[in-house]
C-alpha cells in the first residue's frame, strides 16, 4: 500500500514549510503530546512495579511465607511437626515462634506492639532478621538473659538504645497480695531493627522464644511455626500451604502469604490498573491532536491533493499520505516517550530528592506508605503494551482525516485555486 512516492510526500507534508509552519507546529505540539502520555505512563507503572516488589519483598523478609498454628491453643509439640513440614516438597526451613501483643515503658515513655520470640539460629532461615539488624546481632538473644531487639522507631519513640531496660507488660492478668496485677519482665535492649517497614518498626520487639514462653506463661508451647519457600515457588505458596494442611491434619491450620496479605497486594494491582487508565487518557488526547493536525493539513493541500489525483494517483495512494503522516507523528512521539520513561524511571529518586526540596515537600510519607523512597522497576512487557496502545491509538486517530482526503474532488478544490 506505501511506496516512496508517498513516503516522500507524507514525510515532506510532516516538516516546515516556509509560507506555512502552523501545519508543522501542530505535528511538533502532537508529538510531544503523544511522548509526554507514554513518559508518564512507563514512569507511573515502573514506579507502581517497584513499590509492589519492594513492599513484598521487605513484608516477606519480616513475616513468614506460611504460617503453621494449632486451633486449640499452643503447640506442645512442635519439634514432631516441624520434622513433617520439612517433609513437605518445596518446604525450604521452618522455624517455631513465640507471639503476642504486650506494652513496652521507659521511663515515663510507653508504647504498644508485638513481641515475637524466635531462636535466632533457625530464625535466620526463615526471613531477613540477621541483615535487617542496625545494630547489635541476633547472637545476643540466649535463653534466660532476658535481651531484646526493638524496632528502630519502637526504640525511638520509648527513647532507649542498646544497654538501656524496657519494661514489657502483657495482657494476662498475675495474682498478688494486692490484687490482680499485669504480668510484667523487664528486658535489656540488646539491638535496633531496622526492616524499611514503618509498620514493624513501630512496633516489633523480638527476644528469644524461651523468654517469649515464660513471658506469655505458653511453658513449652510455641505460638506456631514460620515456614519459608524458595523464591522460585513464592506465587505457589497457597499449592504449598494445602500440601502443608493436608500432611497435619484437621488439628493444625497453614496461612500462606497471599491470605495474609492478599487485599493489600490486590488493592496495589487495581490501582495500577486504574492509573493504565488514567493516564492512557492523556495519549488519547495526543491522538486527538494528531486529528487535528490532519485535518488543517488536509485542508491546507486541498490543491496540493487535486494535483496529485489529476496525475494519477489514486484515492487510495492519496489516503495513505496522510496515514503515513500521522503514523510519523505517532512514531516519533512513541520513541520520545519511550526514551522519557525509561531516563526517569532510571532517574526517579533523584527528581523526588529535587521536588522535595525546591517546594518543601514529602512525596512519600514513610507512614503512610511504608517505605521511604520511590523505587522503579521497569518491565519489558508494560513498555510494549505502552508502545502498542500509542501506536494503536496514532494509527486509529489517522483514518478519518485520510478518508476526507482521499474523497475529495479535484475539480471543487482546483476550482478556487
């Protein structure tokens, strides 16, 4: 359908011309719509792409892939039940813990959270707790010593540092000449956890399970187990956690990641659908400038077009001028855009650093998102829907304009000429 004659015409139609640059403006206006849509839409989903990796990752690193408990009460028997899991295919580790909510005080500085008692040897192959110390190690936590790590902002808001006591009180009730009185254990901070999650370091606290269960008076219970899975099998976890179930019994349930925290990921994943959608408008209104720009140039070659039908060329050959027109525009506008989103995909934290500080702003509240900073993933697969549903969008906004063209008479538009 497109030979050279055509090219060349619809190529020279694209560039200035002297007696007329407003055709040419508009193409330029057109482009550099169509390269500002798909900039904005690989920025947005590289940077929705990042914060779902990143949030999953560090949630992973903190919380188990499944999570193993008896119905009815503690689990007496754990040793027994960590060898079945283990059994399990694709089961990597697992390791027993201890859980409960509890207030922590120092001073006149209280606060609430959860205190999770682990034995720090297996704790470490079931999530990140080692490379996720800011200071102190986990080699600290023995049984009988009665240390602690707390999260970083855990310890920041009771004002306490490696060294320091903090009084952990539990909401279980212990009998006293004066009464009922909370069950309370002093402990000594013996690290600072730091996981990049505001939630938990807000209010984690671990020490070692042994602790954890005189604490808790679970004696030698363990609240459940923490099973983790080979990073390959993470989107198998509810297969993994059946397997698990079924192996146990009806006694025992298995709680993989996604029950856990499914709606949050499922809400990540319709917000980036929407924002496809949203900002897909944008490239919409390119193509509606691609339109525009069409049809003033169809009307301003009204006797360029007379000319060439006169000399033979056919309406056909007339209708794919102006497509390949507007397919140059929508080309060049693409390639702009593509080269755009991935520059500042690559280049996000620096523009948030900039914006933040030239207008005093905080793009992304750690308490409100969890995480300090914009992370960018970019995959290959969101770029060509991107660069398809441009060029969809170009090559669609070419028709009419292309039609009126190539209907109209020589002879009504020579005649004024």
């Amino acid at each position: 359908m497109f030979n050279p004659v055509e090219c060349f015409i619809a190529l020279r139609y694209t560039r200035s011309e002297r007696r007329n640059r407003f055709v040419s403006f508009g193409s330029l206006i057109s482009m550099l719509g169509v390269g500002l849509g798909v900039t904005a839409l690989i920025t947005v989903l590289a940077v929705m792409n990042g914060f779902e990796n990143e949030l999953r990752d560090r949630i992973l690193g903190a919380t188990a892939h499944i999570s193993v408990g008896f119905r009815e009460g503690s689990m007496t028997q754990w040793q027994a039940v960590r060898k079945q899991v283990l059994g399990v295919p694709r089961v990597a580790a697992v390791a027993p813990y201890v859980s409960g909510e509890a207030m922590f005080r120092h001073g006149a500085a209280i606060s609430g959270g959860m205190v999770r008692g682990v034995l720090p040897e297996l704790e470490a192959r079931v999530s990140s707790l080692r490379e996720e110390m800011q200071q102190g190690t986990t080699d600290a936590l023995q049984d009988g010593q009665y240390r602690i790590v707390l999260g970083r902002l855990l310890a920041q808001n009771l004002g306490v540092t490696i060294g320091d006591t903090v009084d952990v009180l539990v909401p279980q009730a212990l009998s006293s000449p004066l009464g009922l009185m909370p069950r309370m254990r002093r402990f000594v901070v013996a690290g600072l956890l730091s996981t990049g999650m505001y939630d938990f370091d807000r209010s984690l606290a671990i020490s070692h399970m042994a602790d954890a269960s005189r604490l808790y008076s679970l004696g030698d219970g363990v609240s459940g187990l923490r099973l983790r899975i080979k990073k390959k099998n993470l989107f198998n976890a509810p297969a993994i956690a059946q397997e698990v179930q079924e192996r146990l019994g009806p006694a025992y349930f298995a709680l993989d990641w996604t029950a856990q925290h499914g709606n949050f990921f499922q809400a990540l994943r319709t917000e980036k659908t929407v924002m496809f959608v949203i900002l897909a408008l944008i490239v919409a209104v390119a193509a509606f400038n691609i339109v525009a720009t069409l049809v003033m140039a169809v009307v301003e070659k009204r006797g360029d077009i007379a000319i060439l039908r006169t000399i033979g060329l056919s309406p056909y050959s007339i209708m794919a001028i102006f497509m390949l027109q507007g397919a140059i525009i929508a080309c060049v506008g693409v390639f702009l855009g593509v080269v755009g989103g991935i520059v500042l995909s690559d280049h996000i934290n620096a523009v948030a650093n900039f914006l933040e500080h030239t207008f005093q702003l905080r793009l992304v509240p750690a308490d409100v998102y969890g995480i300090g900073s914009l992370p960018s993933q970019l995959e290959f697969r969101d770029v060509l829907r991107i660069v398809a549903l441009a060029l969809g969008l170009g090559l669609l906004a070419t028709l009419y304009p292309a039609w009126r063209a190539a209907m109209g008479q020589p002879a009504e538009a020579l005649r004024y000429e």
